[in-house]
C-alpha cells in the first residue's frame, strides 16, 4: 500500500517547489535568514573599492616606514600594522573624540600645488596611553603604563610640544608612502588641544578613516589618520590623469623615438666561419700559419647583431677596402642561423 503523506508533509513538499530548492528545511531556512547590508541612499559611498585597495597598500607603505623611525628614534620594537580603513562621515569621527583629546593638523601639496586643504586639513589621533608612552620613551624613560591615568586626563603644555614633535616626525614621513603613485608633501600646521571646541570639517563631509595600531613591549594603542575625501578626490583625479597622459604620450612620441633610436650605435659583426682548435695549436701557431675554417669561398656570411643572424651576403672589395653585399635580411622574430 502506498504512503500517505500528512498535511504538515504536503505544505513542506509545496514550501520547497515556490523556492526552486530541491534542499531540505533547514537550507531553506538558512536562506531565508540570511542578511543583506543595507545601502544607505541619502549618503551613498564616494571611493570605490580600488581606491580602498590603493589606500590600503598606501598605508601598508606608510607601517614600514614608522616602524623602521620609531624603532631607531625610540630605541625599542615597535610593531606596526593597518587595522581598517573606512569611509565615514566626519561625525562619526567627531563624535568619538573627547575634551582631552589632541589633534595633530596636516597640510598637503602635490609639487608646490595646494591640494585644497585649507578648509579641510588632514588629521592625526592617537590614543593618550600611547602617546605617554612615546613621550616617556623619548625622555629616556622605559614607557611604563600608568594605571592611575583618568579617562579625561589634558596634557600639559610640556606634553604638548612633545606631542608636537611626535607629529612632526610622523607627519614628514606620510609622503613617502605616495611616491609610487603621486609626490605628495605633507607639513604639518599645528596642534588642537579641544577639537571638540572647532569644527574643522562640515559635520556630513565623507572622510577616510585610517586606524594604525601601534604595539610596544609594554604598550599598544591607535593612530587614527582622517583624510578629508576632498583631499582624495584631488588626489584620485591627479593619478588618474596621470596613468592617462602617461599612455597618450607613449604612443604620440612613438615616432620621435623611433627618430632618435634610429642615430644609435650598434656592433655589426661579419662571421667568415667557425672553427675548433686545441690550445697546444693554438700555441704553436706562427706568422704565415693559416687557419681552415671549413666556409666555401662562394657561400654567404652571416652579419650579426647582438650575436643574433640579421643579414646574409658575399665578402668582396669595393675601394680597395674589404665589404660585404648584403643578399638577405631575416624578419623573423627569432632569427634563427637556417
């Protein structure tokens, strides 16, 4: 006798041919439950994933470098690694800072030009905790965390040109990181003690958050660089016009290269034959000896270039200086002796 199958049995049966699945409950639930990141239209994304990518190997440059500074400036290990890099909006950035918390500011410029940041600088924070203990490690101390630090804690006009030298250094390194793709020159403008206080950015501008961590022996912390996206939509726009030009002008100067390749200087060898002698023949060998070198007068020489086979032809005098008549030119690629 067949089965029959139960009411709770048919509508699973029904449930799995509406989701074109032929899987069991379980898959299909999965699929149901699953999440999508919803995209948010009043403030859509600016920078693509390539030049997240780019930033991304920018900074991985910029790591290499710190570490490699501070390791000798501070006399210790630092390790040094990107952790994330985010579009935001600057409220988001904003909003996280705190009345103690000090800005380092930073201009840029790309061969002299000014890259539009006066109203929109870039910007360095790091972590209280490690800046002391920089700071500490510069004065010739062991960088040694203090526990009783408050959360609030304001640095002192001391701390503070100590915060600024730290900034500097940092700072005058951040073009190097650039170079394969821009010159760009970061200087450094000043210290924020109360950013909270000053709105250096509008509120909903969409700016790049790049979180450094930086980790001591005894101590780890953060560098955030904020790069206003004005900044980088120069920037982008002065790469990409760049690799452009850099193609255009590859193939409108093809012909003066050709003209100026065309003046070289190449060695043009003539090869009457080839032999093999032992070095006891070779020894013995006086004034009037003659070599065979197994190359029938009437056959064609070869004339070669950089030892490859570029033309065949026949030795005579025209003159009375030796010469050759050319007879064939070899257009292969390769060139080959046949």
């Amino acid at each position: 006798m067949s089965e029959v199958l139960s009411q709770s049995q048919i509508d699973a049966l029904l449930s799995s041919m509406q989701s074109g699945g032929n899987g069991s409950d379980e898959k299909g639930g999965e699929q149901q439950e699953k999440r999508y990141r919803k995209y948010d239209f009043y403030s859509p994304r600016k920078f693509t994933k390539d030049h997240l990518k780019m930033l991304s190997g920018v900074f991985e440059n910029y790591t290499r470098i710190v570490a490699s500074r501070i390791n000798a400036w501070l006399h210790t290990i630092c390790e040094v690694e990107v952790e994330s890099i985010e579009e935001q909006r600057f409220y988001e950035f904003f909003n996280a800072l705190t009345e103690g918390d000090v800005l380092a500011l930073a201009d840029v410029d790309s061969e002299g030009a000014p890259m539009e940041t006066e109203e929109n600088p870039v910007m360095l924070h790091f972590t209280t905790p490690l800046m002391l203990n920089m700071m500490d490690r510069l004065m010739g101390g062991s960088g040694e965390a203090d526990n009783r630090l408050p959360a609030n804690y304001h640095f002192t006009d001391v701390e503070i040109r100590l915060y600024e030298t730290v900034a500097k250094s940092l700072i005058s390194v951040l073009g190097g990181s650039w170079e394969n793709y821009l010159p760009l020159n970061f200087t450094f403008r000043r210290i924020e003690n109360n950013p909270t206080l000053v709105q250096l950015i509008g509120l909903d501008e969409t700016v790049i958050i790049v979180s450094v961590n930086l980790k001591f022996p005894n101590c780890e912390g953060s560098l955030s660089v904020c790069l206003p996206g004005m900044m980088l939509t120069n920037v982008f726009g002065k790469i990409a016009a760049l690799n452009q030009s850099g193609r255009s002008v590859g193939e409108s100067h093809r012909d003066e290269i050709l003209d100026i390749l065309r003046h070289s200087d190449l060695e043009l060898t003539a090869e009457l034959g080839r032999t093999v002698l032992q070095l006891q023949d070779l020894y013995c060998l006086e004034l009037g000896d003659v070599i065979a070198l197994g190359h029938p007068k009437d056959e064609p020489i070869y004339l070669r270039i950089g030892g490859n086979p570029w033309f065949s032809g026949k030795m005579g005098v025209q003159k009375n200086n030796i010469a050759i008549k050319i007879g064939q030119v070899y257009h292969n690629e390769g060139r080959g002796d046949s």
